[in-house]
C-alpha cells in the first residue's frame, strides 16, 4: 500500500486525532502534489522514510522552527517501525536538516548559517568563543595554538622507541598502569629532578597524569569548593580558568609584570580572603613570557606556608630559554611543603603522548592518587613507557639544544616584523609566545575579526581573563608556523591593521 | 667543628629556647654515648644527617610519635643548610623511620607493624580496605581481580599493529587527539553498532574515553551534583559507588535476581525519588553474572523517558557469553534519548591501552564533551590508532571466539571444584565472575582473613554495597588465574572453609 500526503491527513492521523490530539503537529493542508511515504508491505529502509521528510519540509509543508510529527506518532501513521523512523530522524539531524530539542521533540533547521561572517553587515562578525574554539578554527597563518610545530619535534626517534618498548614488554598492552603511575618513570624523574631541578623528592611523591590538563583538572577536583577563593595572575591560562570556573571557584587576580609579582598584594588577598590555593606559572609565563625572579619565589613559598594557601606551579615552558636558564622553580624553594609542581614535558617532546608529572608532599599526593584513582584509574602504561624510553636517552638534551634555536629563529622573524608596527611588548626570555599591547586606536577583537578571515590566528588578550574584559593585548604564537609563513602571515597581520 | 649531642643541648639549643621555646620538642637529656652531627666545614650530604637522626631514634631519645625538632630548628643549631634537613626528613619518611603529619611536623614513626595479621590474637586481622586496596595485595592465587590473564589476550598482534601505527602515522606523537576522540575510530564504532549492537548511531554520538572507569567519572561529573538520588543494583560494581559517593550522591537500591529486576520497584522508586540517573549492568552483570532479559529492558528504556532519569548502562562484558549471545543492548530499544551506553573493550583486548567508548544522544553528548575537554582535553591519540587498526582486523573474531572457550574452561574447572562444597550459586551465562551464597555458618569475612594468609583472595560480598554491610556472599573471579591455580587455590579455600 502507498501512502499520499491526503491519504495520511484523512485515514491515520483522524483515527488517532481523538486519542491523543496534542501530538499532532503537522499542517494537512491539501495539496495538489502527492509526496508518498514508501510502501511498508515491502522492507522500508530510513534513507526512503528520511527522504519523505526532506522533500515535505522543502516544499514547505514544515518550516524553520516548526516541531515535526513525534517518532511514535510517525511510526503509528506510517505503519512503520518506530526504530526506522527514529534512524531517519537521527539521519536528518546529523545532516543538519532539522534539530532535536531535549524532551521536546524534532525540529525543522533554517537554512545554514555563516558563522563567522555576518551577510547583513559588512563588518565580519566578532568572535566570543572559548580558547579551545578558536583553536578549532581553520587559518592558514596559525599564531593562536601555543604549540609547537610537529616538524620540530623528535617523532622519528619516538617512532623507534615505541618498536623497542615492546620488544622489551611484549605483554604491556595486557597490563594495567598503576593509579600513580609507572614506578620506573618515577624512578627516573625523581632522579632529574635533583638533578635538574634541584629539588629532592621520592618517587611517592610523584604522580603522573594524562597531561598537564588533567594534572590541573585534579588539583582542582582535590581542592576547590563552590564558593572557594582562588588566586590567578592576570593575564592567566584561560583553560586554567574553565577548570577551577567549573568548579564553582571565585576569583581573585594577582598582578604580573617585568617586576615579577606584587608581594604585598599577594599577601593583602592571602590575608584578607584566606584563598584556597594560589594558581601561578612563574617560569615563561604564558601568556606574558615574564619570568618571577628568584627573591620573590622564596618570597612567596614563604607567604603560603603563613597562609596555609596551596600554590600551583604550572610549569611547562622552563626549558624552552633563549638566555640564561631560569631560576629553579618554587617547589625548590619549598621546605613546608605548601606547593604543588605541575611539570609537563609533552609540550616540547610529544603532545601526543599526554604524559606529565605532578610533584607534591603528603598528605597532598595521598589526595591527588584518590582524584587519580576515579578520575580514570591511571595513566595508560604504554604511554609511560614509550615516554620514559626517550627520556632516558641522551637524545633529550641534544633535542632541546636544537628546539631552543628554532623557537629563538622564529621568535626573531616574528620580532622583524613587528619593527613595522608601532605595538608593543616585553622581549621573552622564554617560552612560545609574544605578548603585545596594541595602540589605542586598534582593537584586538576587532582586529581579530578581519584577520580570521584572511586565514590568521591570534588569541586576543580578554580571553586570558577570568572576567573576558576587553583588552588590548593579543597573544601571538611563534612556536608553530614556520619562518615563511611567520613573514607572510606577519605581513598580512600588520596589513590588516593599517587598513583598520 | 663537630657537635655532640651534649654540645646541642647546651649552647644551641639553650641559645634559641628564650627566642622561640614552643619549636623545642627534642629531649636532651645527658648520656655517656655521644652521637656526633656531622661536621659542616665540609659538604655534609643529607644522608649523614639521617644516619645522626637515625642513631638517636635508635637510642631512644626519640620515642615513637614523638615530635622531631623542626626543619628550621635542626638548620639552625646544627648550622646545615635547611633543604640538606629537609633531604635528611624525607628520607627517613620514604623509609618509614618517621612520618610527617600536616602543618604540625615530623614525629617518630613506631615499629613496624604487620597489617594483615595481628599478633596479639591467634584470629588473623579482618580486611576492611576497599577493592583497590584488595587487588594490590599479594595474592598467589588471584580470585578478587575481575580481569583477563594477560596469557589470553592478543599481545602479540599489538606490538605488530602498533608499529603499523607508526609507519602509517610518523608525526603521530606530534598532535593532539580530538577532545571526542579521532574520527577514523569514531566511524569504525559506529558502524561497528549497527552491525553488532543493532542501534544506529552518528560518530557525533561516540566520545572516546581513557577506559570505562573515565567513562563513569565524566557521567557522574555530568550529571550528579551532592544529594542526588542516584539508582544502583544491590550488589554493583564497587568502584561506580566510589566515583558517585565522592559526587555526593545519595543512593537508591534495585534488587537484581535471576528474573531480571522489579520494574515496579524502579517505576516506584523513579516517581518518588526522581533520581537523577540509573547506574546500570544488564549485561552478564558484575558480580552476579546475571542478563537481563530483553523485555525488560524495552520497559526500562520507557520508564526512563516517563520519568526523566538517565540510563547508565555500562556494558564490558557482551562478548563474553558461553551459551547464546546475550539480547541488543538497552541503548538499542532506546527511541527517546535517555541511555547513555559506556562500551568497553579494553577489558579483553587490551586493558593497557584504556579505551571505552560512550555513546550518547545530545543534548549529553555536548555535555559530556565539556567535561572530557576539562578533564584531559582529549585521550591520547596513539591508543586510539593502535586500537583502531587492531579492531579493524579480523582477528577480534577469531580472538573472542578462542577467549570464550578459555574462559568457559576456567570457569568449569572452578565449578568443578565446588561441587565439595554446599555453596550455592546461578551459573552465569557470561562474564568473568561466579557470586557465590557461602553457608549461614560461614562468615565471608572471616574466610577472606584467613584466606589472605594463605595467598588466595577473592572480593567480599559486602564490597558491592553501597553501604558496606555484611553479606553472606562473595565473588570469585576465573579469568586471571590459570586452571591449574584455580584447581589448587579453589581445594585451598575450600579446606580453609572446612576448617573454619
């Protein structure tokens, strides 16, 4: 049997209108051309029933916005399997012809959208997402991602020590990780942390997360209350900030400049609102590049230990150095045991593994291992090998001698170009990134705008703020576009704002 | 110079006591030995200084949980540098000489102690850990972890399969993973569903999550906030308890038998509790063994959507059946959106590599995407090829049909053992797990303790429940331990039982 558009007005939907009426949603107009629903006698796939629909809402029977017939009232009038016309709907939604709204129903969608630009206008329509959206869009000219480039780094070597890392533990896959971590790799980097770092600790007091990500997230799993005062640089790593947000965290701001920090207001706000714990990248800070001076970080372990104030040393940069090597970070400094290392390699050696470490006293690291424990159960083991292979080798510092140079070139390219302009910034000692302050008359969300659409990334300054207040800063990456396209993209950058 | 402990009390220690007499805590009582601090005028390593503490801790001038002098203190009358202390301190603490208590200092840790039995009494110390304590335990007959014998699993293709990965993918290690999870493997699952789970699915609807333990934890992050009424079998899965207990969950039971669930009892408990969500097993269930039969579970997926409460259905197990395939996943009844299915494969292909897979309709998905990118931003990229390339091959097949036989045997060979035995029990139809009722006369706790002393463990019954109440029950596992340690450790047991 076939169905004509009429033919389900007049026989199905009527049999069932005094039932339940309220489900009945679709106009029935008539009308002089029949769209038929397949013939259930024979096997009826979605893509016919899916097809149905598509050329009822083109014709205009359904419009923008308007709810469409319930799967069960669709399945009831066509005689067909509610799952079938729930794959159908399913089909369409991926494709974007109609939308699903949550214990409500499906609706027809509008007709697509520009995201980006706005036709009504002739002004592109301003960005607002998060740092990770902005991330995801496609540009040619990549200044945005504080990344490096893949090309810089050693995968060739990794490719060779994953073979060996079988060879050596033919039956790793079947094995689980231990919650803390594997204790080789703990071993190990207990090890280069007296050596390195210059900070003594044992390998219990070492964890190993998937990430300095989700090293973050258990601090703040462990430690943050709804309600809780936290302590963050402004600017500050906005990802940070989404972390301890989520967590019902409210936030106080500590000043940062070529001076280091302000110690007293670090002490006023620690005194005053008793914060929980202080969130801090005092090494190649990101994303100023600033570098606190050795004074204030004994200074400050000082400060937490009178305030009983947990600090957080997000340390992921303090390799990347263009002069002198910096001073060693706070945890060194900390006899109390109030301050928590984040240390990630994965930046500089392979972001692909996630692997970083977490170093704290008791009975911090006996509260992180049970964060750890039902956060996942542990840090997949294949990766910590793979990972504790290469570190062990001496191909590490030959990697990093070589790293310092390439970053140092493209930073320099970055630096020629900017002589052009008026904008200004604090040469780096440090790190992937230039952090610059443009002049009055040039906004950075505006700037933003035009620039992504000539492809040209950058993270403008109000992301790197707890409250998103405009800014004038913008953050430019100089880690993974290579020198070509840091000239083109430069070029095209300061182009962009002369015109504005 | 060198100090005697003479020297020490006198002038150093007297020097200081007017300036601040409450650090004081050592006794300084005179005796004829004297035991030398080393001498400063040289580089004293923080190994002499714990050997001098040491020394004194063995004399019994420290006593057990007797306060140490503090960092500072010790700095100062020996003329050490602080962080040469503080070396010495964790030192002594990582040997278990002293322990630190927080913000108080360190104290003399008393002799060792044996945990598991207790010298005083004949009766061996009762377990009173949790499931993770459990499993680290030494155990030459491995009954307690739910887990495949690495000797099972496909070890051999990985190793193959990951170099594979590398030759395909040499930049690999440079790039991050998609915070959902890569695509390739994203279409692979979803078309994996359809043919196998029969429930048709987009990859928008798939996440990739580091194991089914992340899984749990990102949905209970989600969705339960503290006091919540969360639903659970009576027994379930103890680790799932842990992970909605530290969300502050409130829990409801649902009593499981071998005729599936009360769906009066869940409709009864959903209209009046309005739990936020139903953490279900129905699947060769953990620890019963149980299946849910398919009417059932076409009544829960309605009951879900009346009332407004998610569906947690965790599914490791599905491959595992001995006799027929078990019914189509609850997901696959489900027309209204609200179950949210965690698949699992890691548990018998590759536990090491931690990949499970969630498949949600929006709008949870998008939610779930926000706490994965909070939580790790995104589950490494390496795992997910290298599964991917192995769940490709056709060797799944041929590997789940000679595990299904393996385990079929194993379990046998426990059942045998049994029949010694009144124990009562449902043979499972899948699954790794007997649950066993022990006789009234015979206390599962007092089996564990003894059982423990002798090397074999197994899981309490009183694990599985929310409430750590006794249980006449307990789960032995036959998937870890080969047949000739099942046939010996199972003949151990039971005389321990016998004796008992």
């Amino acid at each position: 049997m076939t169905f004509s558009r009429n033919a389900i007005s007049s026989e199905h939907i009527d049999a069932h209108a005094s039932a339940n009426s309220s489900s009945i949603h679709y106009p029935l107009t008539p009308t002089s051309r029949s769209i038929e629903l397949p013939d259930t006698s024979t096997r009826v796939s979605y893509r016919q029933i899916s097809s149905y629909i598509e050329a009822r809402i083109q014709r205009g029977d359904w419009q923008a916005h308007e709810r469409l017939p319930s799967v069960r009232q669709l399945s009831r009038d066509s005689g067909m399997h509610r799952l079938t016309v729930f794959k159908a709907y399913q089909h369409l939604k991926t494709q974007g012809t109609i939308y699903a709204r949550s214990k409500s129903g499906y609706y027809v969608a509008p007709p697509a959208v520009h995201t980006l630009t706005n036709e009504n206008e002739l002004e592109p329509a301003r960005f607002d997402g998060t740092l990770n959206e902005l991330h995801h869009l496609p540009a040619r000219f990549q200044f945005s991602q504080a990344l490096i480039d893949p090309n810089l780094l050693p995968n060739h070597y990794f490719t060779e020590y994953t073979k060996k890392v079988f060879d050596l533990y033919p039956k790793l896959l079947g094995t689980y990780a231990h919650v803390q971590g594997d204790l080789e790799l703990r071993q190990l980097l207990a090890q280069y942390f007296s050596q390195h770092s210059r900070f003594y600790i044992e390998p219990e007091e070492l964890l190993i997360a998937s990430g300095a990500q989700q090293a973050i997230f258990l601090i703040a799993e462990a430690w943050i209350r709804p309600g809780d005062y936290v302590l963050v640089e402004s600017p500050t790593y906005a990802t940070a900030l989404d972390v301890f947000r989520q967590k019902g965290a409210r936030f106080l701001e500590v000043d940062i400049d070529a001076n280091g920090y302000n110690i007293e207001q670090i002490d006023r706000l620690m005194r005053q609102y008793r914060p929980r714990l202080f969130y801090l990248n005092p090494t190649f800070h990101n994303p100023t590049g600033l570098c606190i001076p050795a004074e204030q970080r004994k200074q400050l372990v000082d400060l937490a230990a009178q305030h009983q104030c947990l600090l957080i040393e997000d340390d992921t940069c303090s390799d990347i150095y263009f002069g002198a090597a910096p001073p060693p970070p706070l945890f060194a400094y900390d006899t109390e045991g109030y301050t928590i290392h984040i240390r990630s390699f994965s930046k500089y050696i392979s972001p692909g593994l996630r692997i970083a470490c977490i170093a704290a006293r008791q009975p911090w690291m006996h509260m992180l291992i049970s964060c750890k424990s039902l956060t996942d159960g542990g840090t997949p083991l294949l990766n910590q090998k793979v990972f504790l292979h290469y570190f062990m080798s001496d191909r590490l510092h030959r990697h990093l001698d070589t790293l310092r140079i390439a970053l140092r070139i493209r930073m320099e390219r970055m630096q020629d170009e900017l002589q052009q302009t008026n904008w200004r910034y604090t040469e780096p000692q440090g790190g992937l990134n230039l952090w610059i302050e443009l002049p009055q008359e040039l906004s950075a969300s505006r700037l933003l705008s035009y620039a992504l659409t000539e492809g040209i990334s950058f993270v403008p300054g109000s992301l790197f703020d707890h409250a998103k207040r405009p800014s004038q800063h913008i953050r430019l990456s100089f880690s993974f576009a290579n020198e070509m396209l840091i000239e083109q993209g430069m070029k095209e950058l300061i182009r962009i704002a002369d015109e504005l």
